[in-house]
C-alpha cells in the first residue's frame, strides 16, 4: 500500500471502524491489566473467538501487546532478545474481575516488528494471515500509535490478497479465495486444526466482511480485478505465478520450523505453556493430552516428547 488511492482509503476506512469496536467488560479489564503489568507498552489489540463471540465464558482472551522497549517490556534483557529474534513472546495471565477470573494469553512484540510483519515481502504468514483476520485496539497510547496500526492492519488484508491470487485459479469469488488463503495460512504451520476445513471455516465467521474488502484489497495490492457480480476475473503473469508458488513451498519449510522454535522457546517465556499447549490440542483436536510431573520439571524435554507424541495421534499436521 505505498499510494492512498481510493481503494487504500477504503480498505483502512473499514478497518479503522472495526478496529474501534468497543470490547466488552471483562475484555476491558483484562487489557488494562496488561497495559500496568508491561512497562513501555504502546498498545494493545483483541482478536480470536471471544471478540467474536463478545464473552469469555469457558474461553481464553487472546491479546496482542505492542511495545517500544522490548527488554523493559518484558522485564528481562534476555527475553527481550529472544523477543527480537523470534517474535512473539507469548504469556499467560490471570485477572481477577468482578468476583472470577479471567484468563489471557498473550504474545508481545515491537511496535516496529508489528509493521514490517505485514508487508508484502514479509515471507512467513504467521502475523498478516491473523491481522488479515477482524481484531480491535483495547488500548491504544495516542493517535500516533493508532494510525501505525490502522495501516498495518490494513497492509495484511492487502498483503494476504495479494499472496493468494497468483496461486488461486481465476476466476474466483471472495467465499473461494479466502477460504483458500487461510488453507494454505494453516498449512506453513504446526497447528491442531484441520488446514483443509479451517480456511472455509475462518471465512465464513465474517463472510460480508471479507466479500466487503476483497475488490478494494485486490485494487490496493495492484490487480487489475473485473468485479462480474462477485466473480473476479484476474489475469497473473505466469512469471509471477511460478514465483509465488515458490514463496509458499518456502512459506511451509520456514514456517514449520519456525513452529518448532518457538514451541521450544515458549518452554523458558511462557507460564503455564504445557498446559495451555494441551489444552488447546484437546479442545481443537479432541486428543487427551496427559501431561507427567516430569515434564513440567523438564519443560523443553518435555515439551519435545509432548510434540512428537501428539504428532503421533494426529493432533496437528
């Protein structure tokens, strides 16, 4: 997105509005506890099924923190690093509210990571495949801040489009396309969810939305689209078609690994991260994970075996 034509106003008008959605009181509280807890953090964004669902009954909050100072950040010259390295660190947190708790799990990354994560030339689609997807600011420092992630967020819908069409037979219709992108999204990573079904299943949570934004995205990424009725008609180089199916047999090297590393970094950053990594596999997969005391003494062995036995089973792909 390097003009501001009317297609780019477009898509950051649509996700500006949806970026100020208001969150609901438990999410609020949550947020701001995170906010105190972090020094230096200049934002934080809400996604994932309870900003869908607008309640955090039996779930997990999912939040992303932005920040200036990575090492003050995360209270550590050594996480900070790693932080840098391989982005993000991912944390648990228990927040009192109202006489319960709530439970957030975090990632925090730089504020400057977070915007050079959504660009096109950004090869693992770990962070614009999910920004591609509906999220709003719990908080945000100034309007400074605001407007780095208006347009960020607005690059990864841009960038998301952009990386699918070379790979997607034309003509298509967004319901396709989309679908397809978080396909393949899924599949450049080690995840519980079925890659096959999750693309259609991720779209059409927020079906009008991505139908909304797919002809201005597809304009702001530089296509040439005929819109016939929902049906694009998109013609591809076949130069840059061979090249963007390179990209995405890269994207799946780069990206299970990428997995692995920070399976086996959140060992050491993440509390409680056995437990969140068995919960989460038995609530999208539906295999009982038990986790032994010697692995929570252990928690990088641990972690490994826990893995490859999980893998074994058929709890991720």
């Amino acid at each position: 997105m390097t003009s501001e034509h009317a297609e780019v106003r477009t898509v950051m008008g649509r996700i500006r509005d949806e970026l100020g959605q208001p969150l609901f009181p438990a999410a609020d509280a949550a947020a701001r506890d995170l906010r105190d807890r972090h020094a230096g953090t200049a934002a934080i964004l809400f996604y994932g099924s309870c900003l869908r669902a607008g309640t955090d009954e039996d779930k997990i909050l999912d939040f992303y923190i932005l920040a200036d100072d990575l090492a003050a950040a995360n209270g550590s010259g050594v996480l900070g690093y790693f932080n840098r390295v391989l982005p993000p660190n991912v944390f648990y947190r228990e927040t009192p509210f109202e006489g319960r708790v709530v439970r957030s799990k975090y990632a925090l990354m730089s504020v400057d990571g977070f915007r050079a994560a959504m660009q096109a030339d950004h090869l693992n689609p770990t962070f614009w495949a999910r920004f591609a997807q509906p999220c709003a600011i719990a908080w945000t420092r100034d309007t400074a801040v605001e407007d780095v992630i208006v347009r960020s967020v607005s690059q990864a819908v841009v960038t998301a489009v952009r990386s699918a069409v070379p790979v997607h037979p034309s003509p298509f219709t967004a319901d396709e396309l989309w679908s397809h992108l978080f396909q393949m999204t899924y599949g450049a990573e080690l995840r519980s969810e079925n890659a096959a079904t999750k693309g259609g299943e991720i779209f059409r949570e927020y079906a009008e939305r991505y139908r909304a934004l797919t002809g201005p995205a597809l304009r702001a990424g530089g296509f040439e689209a005929q819109d016939d009725g929902g049906v694009f008609r998109v013609e591809v180089p076949s130069s840059h078609i061979r090249a963007e199916a390179r990209r995405w047999r890269w994207r799946r090297v780069q990206g299970k690994t990428l997995s692995v590393l920070r399976l086996l970094k959140g060992a050491f950053t993440f509390s409680g991260g056995l437990d969140y990594l068995a919960w989460k596999i038995r609530r999208h997969s539906g295999v009982e994970i038990d986790i032994a005391p010697w692995q929570r003494r252990h928690p990088v062995i641990g972690g490994l075996v826990l893995m490859l036995r999980t893998r074994k089973s058929g709890a991720y792909r």
